[in-house]
C-alpha cells in the first residue's frame, strides 16, 4: 500500500490535537496507527508505576476491541523486562519491527503464543513503537500486528511504514501529555477550591455551611436548567460556573470575625455596657446609704437604671427596632449615671443600638461589603485557565442587583452576566433560609421565595431566574 498523503498526515494531526476526551484520544491514536499500516491488530499500552498497562486492543479479524470508553481490558500489566519486547522499546526509546514472531528469537513470545493458542489466531508480524512525549520521556507504546497487503494476506511491516507510525506516537504522546497537564491544572484548581472552603470552614463554620448549600443547589438547579429548564448548562459553563460559587465567599478570610460572626447589635460592647449600668446601681446605693439621697430619689434611679437595662437588652438582641424603641434609644443616649457625668452610652455604643435591622452598623457593613472586593482581588492574583477566567467576575459580583442598587461596582441590567444572575438568586435564597446564622433565624423556605419574587418584582434580581429556581425545586434534593 502506498504511504498516506501529506493531507492524511494532517488530518489525524488536527483530530488528535481536537479530542479533548483521554479515552477517545487513545482509540483514535490506535485507529489512526493502525489504518496508516494496515493492520489487523493493534495494542495500546500505557507506562505507569514501572509497568505497561493495557489501555486498548483491537483484532479486527476475530471482531476484537476492549477497552474503549475508558473500559480497561482487564489484562495483566507487563512489568519492563527487556526479554519483553513492548517492554525493550520502552526501556531503549526504539522502535521494533518483527517479522515473524515464531521465527524471531530475540524476545520471549511465550505470552503471545499462549494468546494465539487460547483465542485459534495467528501473530505473524509486529511493529512497536515507542510514544516520547516533548521532554523526550516515553508514556506508553503502540503495538501493530499483523500488517496485511492488499490482498488481505499477513505480510511483514514495510520499513517506509517506520518513520511514519513513529512520528504519529510521538505526536499522539505529545497530546496525551497535553490532556494530562491540562488535567493535572483542574485538579489544582479543584484542590485549591476544596482547601479554601476548608480555611472558611476554620474560621467560621456556618459560612462553609452555606458555601456547601449554595454548590449543592447551583448543582441541582444547572441539572434543572439543562433538562427541563430548556437551557444549556453542561459541560464547562457547567463547571465554570459551580468554581464561581464555590469561590464566591474567599474574601470573608480577611472580614474580623467579629464583623463576620456578629450575633447582636453591641457585640462584645454589651458587657461593658452592663458593667455600667452596675456601677451605676452600686452608685446609687451608695449615695442612698451615705444619706445624699433620699429614698424617692433612689427608687426612681433604680428604675431608670432597670428601665435602660432592659431597653439595652432587648433592642441588642431584636431583629428589627421600631422607631418608638429608637426614639428611647437616642433618649438614653443623653443620660448620664449618678454621678452626673458618665453617659449611660457611649457615641459607639449609641450607634450599634442605632441599627434598625440586623446587627451591623454602616462602617461594619461596609467592612462586610469588602468582602467582594477581597474575593475579586485574591482570585484575580491567581492565573486561571482562559476557559475559566470568568470565574473571578461571577464570584466577586454576586452582591449586584439588576437594578444598579448592589454592590461593589453598581452593575446593572446586560452587565451583569446570566451565572452571575443565578449566584445571587442563590445567596439571597440560602441567606434567608439558614438556620445556623448566629445574628437570625431561619425563615421557611415558602416565605423565603416569596422575598425573592418581591425583589424580581422591584427589580433586584432576574424575575426569569426567581421563577426557574421556584420550578426547580432545587433546594428540595440532596
């Protein structure tokens, strides 16, 4: 048979350069060596632990071929013996051609012959060829047998045929390679993803609780969106798009746990406050035994100082502060304790109590609001892949409302990509519906959706997206 045509060459170049898929790469590299020789069969082994392990086998005669799709054939490794002669052309990185197998002493065929008498075929002629990949390291070898001329009979592998077959498993080694790397990157990607939810987790266990809530439902609800949701959502932009929300929280790493973890208005400020408001009792105590008070003055600062305690207490722990209890708040503000001069709050201390809903005062929710910014700046230091260089614009601006009123770049409309869309309707679902946050309860989730759709409806997230995310149910599955 004449050589392939330069144009043969190339193709199988641009399709091993193309298939992104391990096994299927293996098959075609296979194919392709052994359509060039033309061959009955063909064996592909890969070099890994001190061994060639069989990946595929190919008979054509005997309607043989094991090992496709990533099924291993289920062969015995062959161990790297020069007696072997696979194993010879790894070890010396040469190619070699063997006429005649029952011929031939130069290498142990026992194995070989054993195979022929179990399955009635008959090797005659064989071609091995080492794959070196670019650092001239040789990753696997392909094996021809039984190359046919164009009357179907078993002939001996042409020489001309050499060079060829040997330029072909150097680029199909160099490929594979490539597929490995490439491997080898999301790996470390994945392994930086998983170590970083572990260092979250560290510092503050409801956090990573709720970056595994929000994987699991970006999970269930892109399997939704790629069946019944009628949208696209497989393969990389897939996978693109669960890194985003794994990743989305990093920045909390640097927001104070103190800010981050803030179960009540006054925080840490409360005992201080408290240790006051004793003084001021052991005060007017004092006052009241040394005899510069009378008792209806005693009594009525006792009061006072019942009266502020309980106010301090439960507007530390409310979740919302009408604005009578506010007004009584400022009011308390402009007291000051027996001694006419300590102020039963400080200005700090007065703007804590100050917050109407939740705990955090503006500068602390700006603190918390860096987070975002930390989680663009951090994931912006590392270099991800182009496919994947996405990842750091989704996850660092799932704060931005469609309306223009988020945070921290006041994105709105087109400018805020679809994943992006999904990742907030995400948070803000798994915010409300938490039940291990230390500053609030957890809200059922019927109730929780119903906030979702108000905020579609004034136009702070995707009424699209809200509504897809209630079909999915995907905060329902495991």
């Amino acid at each position: 048979m004449p050589l392939p045509s330069v144009e043969t060459l190339l193709d199988i170049g641009v399709a091993l350069s193309k298939e992104k898929d391990i096994d299927r790469l293996l098959e075609t590299i296979l194919d392709a060596a052994m359509d060039i020789a033309n061959c009955d069969g063909g064996t592909l082994y890969v070099l890994e632990g001190g061994a060639l392990h069989f990946r595929i086998l190919v008979t054509k005669s005997l309607g043989l071929r094991r090992g496709v799709r990533g099924v291993s054939p289920e062969l015995p490794p062959v161990p790297l013996s020069r007696a072997n002669v696979s194993s010879r052309a790894a070890l010396d990185k040469t190619l070699i051609n063997v006429a005649d197998v029952y011929a031939s002493d130069d290498f142990d065929f026992s194995g070989t012959r054993r195979y022929d008498g179990m399955t009635g075929y008959k090797t005659v002629s064989m071609l091995n060829v080492p794959m070196e990949d670019d650092n001239c390291d040789v990753i696997g070898v392909l094996q021809l047998i039984n190359a046919l001329s164009g009357e179907g009979a078993v002939v001996p592998f042409a020489r001309e045929y050499e060079p060829v077959i040997f330029s072909l498993a150097s680029q199909a080694a160099i490929c594979l390679t490539n597929r490995a790397h490439a491997a080898e990157t999301m790996e470390l990607l994945d392994s930086f993803v998983r170590v970083m939810s572990e260092a979250i987790d560290a510092r503050s266990p409801y956090n990573a609780n709720h970056t595994r809530n929000m994987a699991r439902y970006a999970d269930n609800f892109a399997d939704w969106l790629n069946g019944d949701g009628g949208i696209a959502f497989d393969g990389e932009r897939r996978r693109r798009f669960l890194m985003s929300v794994w990743l989305h929280d990093i920045g909390k790493l640097v927001v104070p746990l103190e800010v981050m973890d803030k179960a009540n208005r006054l925080g840490p400020k409360i005992n201080d406050v408290m240790s006051r408001f004793r003084i001021f009792a052991l005060q007017n105590e004092i006052g009241y035994l040394r005899q510069s008070i009378g008792g209806g003055e005693y009594a009525r600062r006792a009061a006072e100082i019942e009266a502020a305690r309980e106010l301090v207490e439960q507007s530390d722990r409310a979740g919302f502060l009408p604005d009578e209890t506010l007004a009584a708040i400022r009011e308390l503000g402009e007291k000051t304790g027996p001694d006419g001069e300590t102020p039963f709050l400080m200005d700090e201390e007065l703007t804590c109590l100050s917050v109407r809903k939740g705990t955090l005062t503006d500068g602390e929710r700006r603190v918390m609001e860096s987070h975002v910014v930390m989680t663009r700046r951090l994931l912006s230091g590392m270099s991800f892949p182009k496919r994947f260089r996405s990842v750091p614009d989704w996850a660092s601006s799932h704060h931005e409302y469609l309306n223009g009123e988020g945070y921290p770049d006041k994105l709105s409309g087109d400018a805020i990509p679809t994943e992006t869309r999904i990742l907030t309707v995400l948070d803000v679902f798994d915010a409300l519906t938490a039940g291990d946050r230390p500053y609030k309860p957890a809200m059922p989730a019927e109730k929780a959706l119903g906030i979702l759709t108000d905020m579609a409806g004034d136009g702070r997230l995707d009424p699209d997206i809200v509504d897809r995310f209630i079909r999915s149910g995907a905060w329902k599955r495991p």
